[in-house]
C-alpha cells in the first residue's frame, strides 16, 4: 500500500508501508505505528483508510470497532466517525484523525 503516484498529494511527507490491501482486506484491520502513533487502517468497500487508532472520545482502540456504510464506529461508547474523513456524528466525541 505504499508507493508513489503520478500526481502526489504535496502535504503527504512519508508514505509507511503496512503490507498489500490483500492484507487487509483478509486479515481485517492492521495497526501501524507512525511516528510514535497508532494508526488502524482499514479495507472498506474496495478502498484503504487510515485514522488515529484511539478514540477522541475515550482512547479505546479503533481498530477493535466496526465499519458498515462507511462509518466507523468504537465499541466503547458506541461513537461515530467518517471513515473517509474522520468527522464526528456525535457531540459528545471530536473528530477522529
């Protein structure tokens, strides 16, 4: 899942290799450390996404949560999250990045 692409995103400073979005896909969510930080990446509908593995709402691992129609949501307090973005549906919980 890492490489370059013919029109690379200028903020992206370093691309982390995880494994193959076969990996993925069959394993379910893997957590990589990025910078010193937990990042859960997650195969989705076809697609590959990457958030902050602790909840903004209370620190409980993502990737121990669900993803369906695209929203991730954590098993702790059940808060809800745009797996594409990381927006919050919910007050009570800040956004996921």
């Amino acid at each position: 899942m890492s490489g370059t692409t013919s029109d690379p995103d200028p903020d992206l400073e370093e691309l982390i290799h995880v494994g193959s979005v076969d990996e993925v896909r069959e394993e379910g969510p893997e957590v990589v450390n990025a910078d010193g930080q937990p990042v859960a990446v997650f195969h989705h509908e076809g697609d590959v996404y990457a958030v902050h593995n602790q909840c903004p709402h209370m620190g409980f691992p993502l990737e121990r949560g669900t993803v369906e129609d695209g929203i991730l949501t954590c098993h702790w307090h059940h808060a809800r999250f745009e797996l594409s973005c990381g927006d919050t549906f919910d007050p009570w919980a800040d956004d996921v990045p």
